[in-house]
C-alpha cells in the first residue's frame, strides 16, 4: 500500500504540482513555441520539428499534427508515452524512404478538447430537436480557421517550406483522426492528405439522447457528401483493444462507403491492427505506414 501511494503521489506531482517542461526531440531539432496567439482559438504551444539537417537552402513538406504535446517527449506527457514522431522521422528520411519533412505539433486546448476537434458541420445530419453535445462547445471549425489561416502562413514565413497543397499534410488520432479528416473536407485545396489513426467515428462525446447509429451515421454521411474523392490521400486505421475495440462496425461502415464511393488504393488505405489499443504507445508502433503512405518517395 505505501508502494502504491508513492506511485500515486509521483504522478500527482508530475502531472499537477512540477512545471511543465518543453518537450525535447532526441533526433532532429525542435523549436517550442508557447502561447503562439490567435483570434479563432485560444493561445497554445507549438512544437515545430526540422530534420538533423535542414537547411533554409532547400524546401520541405509540412506535416501538421494534433496533441502536439504528445509527439516528441514522454518525460513531459500526462501518461508517460509519445508518439516518437522525431525516431521515425528521421530514420524514414535517412534511409530516403519519405520527402524531406517539417513536423508542426500542435497543442490542443486541454479545457475543451473534444469541441476542438469536433467537426462542426456534421451537426445538420443529426436528428433535429435534441441536445446534440455533452459539456463542450464545438469549436472545430475555429480551430481548422487557426491552423490554415493563422499557424501556416506563419510556418511558411519562419521555415522553408513547400506552400503548395500536394507538400501539405494533416494527422492525428482518435478525435484528432476525426478533425483531421474532417480537414480534407474543409479545405480540400489546402490539404493533400490526412491520416486518421483509431478516428473516434463513433462520436461518443456526443449527447448520450442521440442514438450510437444516428451519430455514426451523420459522421459517415458528411464523410461522404464532401470528401475529394481519389483527389486527396486518406489513411485510416484501428486496433481492436480498450477504446478501439468499439470502433470496428462503424469504421468498416465507413470503409465500405468509401469504396462504394470510388476510393482506390492509391488513395485510399486502411489498416487493421490486431491486439492495438487506444494508446500513444500502439500509434507509435504503427506511425511508419501513415507517414509511407502519404510522404513515401515512391509514390
């Protein structure tokens, strides 16, 4: 018992009572940015990534990332996890298996993070006359208004980058995989890709008064009407433990639609990962095939 409760008090401690630290890459090099301001959301942190050996001289691809707070460093990260976005990124880059690539983390809005990553619009395919949110405020649309509006042009000024749509990218997970799919929609000529690991398509943050199909089928439905199809690159995927486990019916609901909407392999891939869970440590497994899938030099 006197294990346990040292245990509890160290996470206590390092969650709430020590100073947030800066993430730190161990490959490449990582600018933080705190309180980078907008008039669309409120201020966060930004976690900026350049290869070993980026120089202004050449131009990169950008590849904008939610829960930027999670990506870099598990001595910072509310569970002890990270993505390892810097190790596979530069050891994808080495080997000259991706284009050369500028990773931008975003942190999300920790007060009101699933209104954040909310897909505004998917609203009008609900039925009419119930509560539709829990406790949060949808504000995914401002948010998307940040990134496109705001971070990029800012990242483009600060860094040399490719401007263009086809060197643009967006990725996240679980609610993060929902505003970043809904980011292709949004502004198809902005993004060229998105990749959605264990998307949240089941919408669950949404009113308990509106029914699992009803919310599945709303998500699957704007999915459908605004998608580019066969114009843009999509990845998709889950694993089959905790959260993930309840993800299966509606994400093959949703790959089924896709196909039947004319989805091909080259745009289009799906990916299931038996025995994965809803964790940074399971993405980080797996975070080669979306990054191959849509950075891959042979393409």
């Amino acid at each position: 018992m006197k294990k346990l409760f040292l245990i509890i008090a160290t996470v206590l401690a390092a969650v709430y009572i020590l100073p947030k630290r800066d993430p730190k890459a161990s490959k490449g090099h990582l600018d933080n940015i705190a309180d980078f301001p907008s008039q669309y959301v409120p201020a966060r942190a930004i976690h900026v990534w350049t290869p070993e050996d980026y120089d202004p001289g050449k131009r990169y691809d950008v590849l904008y990332m939610h829960d930027g707070g999670m990506l870099f460093d598990n001595k910072v990260t509310w569970n002890f996890q990270e993505w390892g976005v810097d190790e596979a990124m530069d050891s994808l880059q080495r080997l000259g298996k991706i284009r050369p690539t500028i990773v931008v983390g975003i942190d999300c809005y920790e007060k009101n993070r699933p209104g954040e990553y909310c897909p505004d619009d998917i609203a009008q395919y609900l039925p009419k006359g119930k509560p539709i949110y829990k406790s949060f405020k949808p504000t995914g649309n401002a948010y998307l208004r940040f990134v496109v509006e705001e971070l990029k042009p800012y990242i483009d000024s600060a860094y040399s980058t490719y401007t263009e749509r086809e060197h643009t990218w967006i990725m996240g997970s679980s609610c993060g995989g929902l505003i970043s799919s809904y980011a292709l929609c949004k502004y198809p000529d902005v993004f060229a890709g998105a990749a959605c690991l264990s998307t949240h398509c089941t919408l669950t943050y949404f009113n308990d008064q509106v029914p699992d199909k009803d919310r599945i089928h709303a998500y699957r439905t704007y999915l459908k009407n605004h998608l580019p199809v066969n114009s843009a690159l999509l990845y998709m995927d889950n694993g089959n433990q905790t959260v993930d486990a309840t993800y299966g019916k509606a994400q093959q609901a949703i790959n089924h639609m896709l196909y039947s909407q004319g989805w091909d392999e080259q745009h289009f891939q799906y990916l299931f990962f038996p025995w994965k869970s809803h964790s940074e440590h399971d993405w980080r497994s797996r975070l080669d095939k979306p990054l191959l899938f849509l950075l891959g030099n042979d393409r």
